[in-house]
C-alpha cells in the first residue's frame, strides 16, 4: 500500500508483530472439524463459508462458527437452513479461552474467509499452534502463510474456497506438511524478543542517519 501511494520501497522497514501463542495439545477429532473462530459480522465473509461448505464434494466433516453475534447470526442460520446443511453447521455463541483452545485442539482445518481483514490474530493464531489453515491471498495472509504454513485460496470466491477445503480434506500428507511447518517458523518470525531486536535495531540505523545528514 506505502508503494503504491509512491514511497520508496528501500525506505521502508517491516517488523514482525510481537505474538504469544497458546499452549495446547492438537488432538484432531476423528470427525472432521473445520473451524471459523471471531466476530459474527459482516467484514468476515461467513457466509461465503456456508456457501462454501454447501460447495464441497467431501461432506464428512462439520462446520464450526463458534464467536459472538455482531449482527450476522441471523442472516447465516436462515442461509444455513436454505441450503440444507442445518445438521453439518455448529453455532457455539461466544466462547470462553478454555472453550477456544479446546475448539483449535480438535480443528482439522481453520477457515478465515475474510476479505477485508488487514491482519487477523484468529488467523495467526490458528496457524501457529499448528492447525492447517485456508485463507484469500488478501492482505498479510500471504505473509503468514510464507514457506507453506497454510494455504491461499486460488480465487475469491465460494467455488475456489471449496475446492480449497476439499483439497486439504482429502490430503493428510499436505496437512502434515503445513502444520509442521507453521509450528516451526510461526514462532520464530511473530515473537516480542524479534520485534523488540528489530525495532531498536532500525531506531539505531535511523538516528545515525539523522546524524549524518
């Protein structure tokens, strides 16, 4: 975006967001799981992920909406009930942290349909404890998923994010291949000790700058 509004790309500095990641034990459930976790509001695209789901050619899995109504519960029960898939859809509400790490334990896939999110910490989060996750190539989604540690959708729209779920559904060894990944590297790129380091490296580079100029 700083380019495009016509900075000079050596002028600028990126540094990796400072992120605590939760401790758990993944425990996928036998039962596909695939789960949205956050606000139930318009800027997600939930709905893009029902549809979605009512896309896919794999239908042994369920759909977990688990955060709170920000006006969209509504509008996605009367589109779950429309496209018939009533009995493959869970609405959890809001849900406690001890709730959240249980639902992210027991995820085959984390699905952020977003395409308007500029950065999403769900999305950060589901990734670095390890659950192999879908998004749109928006934003910094590719940055996360840099070196596999997800997967971008190859469009943007309902059709391609099926496909993109049933690919991951059906490929146990590319699911393996991206949770270890993201278990590896999430950490080490998205700590306060890097953030820290970085920023006081580029303060120093900056003041010296200023100093001889």
């Amino acid at each position: 975006h700083l380019v495009k509004l016509g900075f000079a790309e050596n002028k600028i500095k990126v540094i990796s967001l400072g992120f605590g990641l939760p401790k758990i034990t993944r425990s996928p459930s036998k039962n596909h799981k695939i789960l949205f976790l956050g606000r139930l509001t318009v800027t997600k695209n939930i709905d893009l992920l029902v549809e979605a789901v009512s896309l896919c050619k794999q239908q042994n899995f369920e759909l977990i909406l688990a955060g709170p109504d920000f006006g969209m519960l509504k509008t996605l029960k009367t589109l779950v009930k429309k496209l018939g898939i009533e009995d493959r859809v869970t609405f959890t509400g809001r849900v406690s942290e001890s709730e959240k790490l249980q639902l992210l334990s027991e995820a085959t896939i984390f699905v952020h349909p977003s395409l308007e999110d500029i950065f999403s910490l769900s999305l950060l989060e589901a990734v670095g404890v390890g659950i192999p996750s879908i998004a749109f190539g928006i934003e910094a989604n590719p940055e996360i998923f840099d070196n596999n540690c997800g997967l971008i959708v190859k469009g943007y729209d309902a059709n391609s994010l099926a496909h993109s779920i049933d690919y991951l559904l059906n490929n146990d060894a590319q699911r393996n291949i991206i949770s270890k990944n993201a278990i590896r590297l999430i950490p080490q790129k998205y700590n306060w000790d890097n953030t820290v380091m970085n920023l006081e490296k580029y303060y120093i580079e900056s003041k010296k700058r200023l100093q001889h100029s």
